[in-house]
C-alpha cells in the first residue's frame, strides 16, 4: 500500500504511526516524560535564533533608534515564523522526509527543488557571522578590551570555535540529541543569566518601554532602513523563510513517521540507515487518533518552548542594549555591538559585570554557529542521500561518511569568508537572505502539506498564515535587493 505524493519521487509507504510512548520508551507522557524525553527539537532551533536577531541585529537596532516602531516588528515576525514552523514541522510528523526532500516533490521536481534549496540554504548561512562575533567576544575576555579594527586574533578564536562544533557532532553517540542537550544547558543558562542581569540593571520603567514597544504598532523610525528592518525582521525567532532547514530534527528526535525514517548518529553511535524515501500512516480511528497526539506534542514544543524562548531572548538583550545605551550616552555600530553591552556594564559596574556580559555573549552566538553549521551539513547531508542512488551505495548506507568530510570542507570555506566583512554585516546578509526563503516555500508547503493524508492537512486559515509570511517577508527581501542593486523601495 503507497501514498502518492508530488511528482519526481517515489509515493510514500504506509504504515502506522508509532505511539509516543514507543518513541521514547516510556510507560506513559506525563509532564516530567515531556520535558524529560518529546520536548527538543525545538530547543535546537531556539539555540540557534538567540544569537542573531537576538544577540546583534535586535538590540542594533533598539541601541540606534529605541523600541518604539521597532518592537511590533519583532513581535509579529516571531508569531509568523513560529505558525511557519508548525507548518514545516507538520510534513515531517507526517511523512518522515526532512523539508529539503519533500521540496523535490513540488513540480516541476527534485532536479530543480533540491539542489536550490541546498544553495540557497549555504548561499545564506555560510558567511559565519556568529563564529567572527564570537570570537571578538572571546578575544575581548582574554584581553579586557574589545579587538581593534581588523584584528586577525578574533578571527582564530571564530575558527577555534567551528572546530569545537566539528568536536561535539563527532562525539556524539545521536547528534541531534547531543544538540538538544547541549542547548539544553546553553539556552536555559543564557535565558537565566539575562532575566537576573536585567533585574539587577534595568529599572521598571525601561521594562515598561521594551514592552510596550512590543505590543505598539508604530510607524518605522526616522532614519533606519527597509534592509535594516529586513534583516531584523528575518532573524527574530529564527530564519523567516528559511526555518524549514532546522525542522528536520523532528526526524531524528522520532515525532511521528521520523519514527521510521532513521536518523544521523554520530561517529560513537552505532550505524544507522536513513529511508530515502518516506513513509505516512493510513486515515482510520487508531491513526486519528494518534497523529491528534503527536500534533500536541508539537504544539507545546513550538508555541511553549520556542516562542516564548523567542520572545524572551529578543526582549531581555534589547534591555539590556537601551540601558547600557543610557548608561554610556552612546550608541552601538555594527563594528562594536558585539561587546558594546559589556563594555559599557563594565564601566558602570566593574570588570566583573564586564566579564560576566561577555561571557553571556559568547554562549549565546556559540549556540547560534553550533546550530547553523551543523544544519547545512545536515540539509546537504539529506538532501544528497535521498536523491543520489550512487552516494547511498558509496557510503554503502551509512551517511556519516558523507556527513563528516562535507563539515570539514564547510569549515575551511566559512574560515575563509570571515576574513572579508565585519561579523554584524556578514549577519544582516544573512538574515535578508533568509527572507528571500518567504518569497518560495510558503507556497511549497501549501502544496505539499494539502495532499498529506486527510487527518494530517492543516486548516484553510493555516494557509492564509503562510501568505502572510510571503508577503511580510517577502517585501523585506524585495527591499533589500532593490538596495543593493541601486536605491531602496522604501525609506524611513
């Protein structure tokens, strides 16, 4: 018995759905089982969206031009892009195909689909801006000063720490789980040492004006730009258009047919063999029922994990950026808003408060690179194994083998490209670029996702969120072109 589904790959075998309880080997999900086991993948893309907006692009722009005509903007892109990710998310419970795979079913077919996607994805991310953040970070806590304009130093230690990356895939026994618990520690700490920092140093009355600029629809402030905005808008919560690329740990952490699709180990794990095609689950009571759950399951990882986590991490460093602003009487640049907090904490409250927001920094765009570098080599990883008969007999069903050599290739490439703009700039195009994923895969997803079997399609308001995303986003993107190929469409 098949599904068909899409054009240019095979139709999807149907099985039963697994229970949670299955997956995660348990007797029952109770609250502790939840947090304990089903609750994850989420975290992963958390961990890599505290450290772009959140960390460099947000408090940029709160630090030059305030919260108000700001804030909504942030507001509105994490409600977007989190009923995005739902929607991404959705076809991997359903099918077992990570995003990158399922696009090779839209016509005209994976031949145009999927090796797109794949550069886009790498064309987008590649440049390393949070590993050269970081690394200024680092270089800042062995110095007690910020690096000088060009220094080389901040740029080894940006290297240092892609290879740390390298270290933790490559001892892991499950990569997607040594991610989860590594972002585990790292988001739950930075979220912790943000809230107590920001108590500690921000008076009600600036909590007051961060929030309120949250909820205020306002006109864009006097003097910022569409691309600014763009890049803002692209990087609260994640990567607007091109989330999809993280949502494949829904696979490797087993949510519904990632079950029985398989998923990466790492080098101490055992051997594993990844579906090239997926599979879905037949429309009757039992399997109702049971896709019911793990859409529950879902829910609360991205609405109770990842947007509140998303909404937090945007608006306590933008705090603290207003207030060390205050503090200072001077205003971030794109050179220096990397330490710019630290510095000026520092100056008001000592070398410990300096250290302590520097150290802070570092986690958080550490978490960020951990999570971005990882996952182009598991788009690519994917991407290739599903689509190339000759690859999967080359790695003769393992893809480790491709997995490995590819990262190592990628760190020598993003080691390069640091050396050639300021980190904050190498983010910001970034972050357009993810815009311009709104421009495409809304309507992807709407396609794909309306022929999932009948208890797994979305509502018909769920697609009108989708458009919503192409033409929020889309316009940034269109923005941002427009910029960089002559004047801007639109100017504050």
């Amino acid at each position: 018995m098949s599904h068909p589904l899409g054009v240019s790959r095979p139709d999807l075998t149907v099985t039963d759905l697994p229970s949670p309880e299955e997956v995660f080997k348990v007797s029952r999900i109770g609250p502790k089982e939840l947090f304990k086991y089903a609750v994850g993948p989420s975290l992963i893309a958390l961990g890599i969206s505290i450290g772009s907006g959140e960390w460099l692009l947000g408090p940029l722009s709160v630090g030059q031009y305030g919260f108000v005509g700001v804030g909504w903007v942030i507001l509105v892109s994490a409600l977007l892009q989190t009923f995005y990710n739902v929607e991404c998310s959705r076809y991997v419970l359903a099918t077992g195909e990570t995003p990158v795979v399922g696009w090779g079913r839209v016509p005209p077919g994976w031949k145009l689909w999927v090796p797109l996607s794949v550069l886009i994805v790498i064309f987008a991310f590649i440049a390393g801006g949070w590993a050269a953040s970081a690394g200024q970070g680092v270089y800042a806590l062995f110095h007690g000063e910020p690096p000088p304009a060009g220094a080389e130093e901040p740029r080894l230690w940006a290297i240092a720490l892609l290879v740390l990356v390298f270290v933790i895939t490559a001892t892991a026994r499950r990569i997607s789980r040594a991610l989860e618990l590594a972002n585990w520690v790292m988001v739950g700490s930075i979220l912790i040492a943000l809230l107590a920092l920001c108590l500690f140093v921000v008076p009600f009355a600036q909590w007051w004006e961060g929030i309120r600029g949250f909820v205020t629809p306002a006109a864009p402030p006097s003097g910022i730009t569409a691309t600014q905005l763009g890049g803002l808008a692209g990087f609260t919560a994640l990567a607007s258009g091109l989330n999809w690329y993280v949502m494949g740990h829904y696979r490797d952490k087993g949510y519904g047919m990632g079950f029985r699709a398989g998923y990466i180990s790492g080098l101490r794990g055992e051997r594993t063999e990844i579906l090239a095609s997926g599979v879905t689950f037949p429309d009757d009571e039992r399997n109702r029922s049971m896709w019911r759950r793990w859409y529950r399951l879902l829910m609360v990882d991205m609405w109770g994990v990842f947007f509140v986590g998303a909404i937090l991490g945007m608006l306590l460093p933008t705090l603290l950026m207003s207030q060390a602003v205050a503090m200072s009487g001077e205003r971030p640049t794109r050179a220096n808003v990397p330490t710019f907090v630290a510095s000026a904490l520092g100056d008001e409250y000592g070398q410990v408060m300096f250290y302590l927001a520097l150290v802070l920094g570092v986690l958080i765009l550490f978490s960020t690179q951990l999570g971005i570098f990882e996952a182009m080599v598991r788009v690519t990883t994917d991407a290739a194994h599903a689509t190339s008969p000759r690859l999967r007999a080359l790695v003769e069903g393992d893809p480790r083998r491709f997995y490995y050599p590819f990262m190592i290739i990628l760190l020598v490439v993003i080691s390069i490209i640091i050396h050639f703009s300021l980190p904050v700039g190498l983010v910001e195009w970034s972050a357009n670029m993810s815009n311009l994923g709104a421009l495409i895969y809304p309507f992807m997803l709407i396609y794909l996702n309306s022929k999932l079997p009948r208890p797994a399609r979305p509502r018909p308001w769920h697609y009108v969120i989708l458009i919503l995303n192409f033409l929020f986003f889309g316009f940034f993107f269109v923005n941002f072109i427009a910029d960089f190929i002559g004047d801007p469409l639109v100017t504050f």
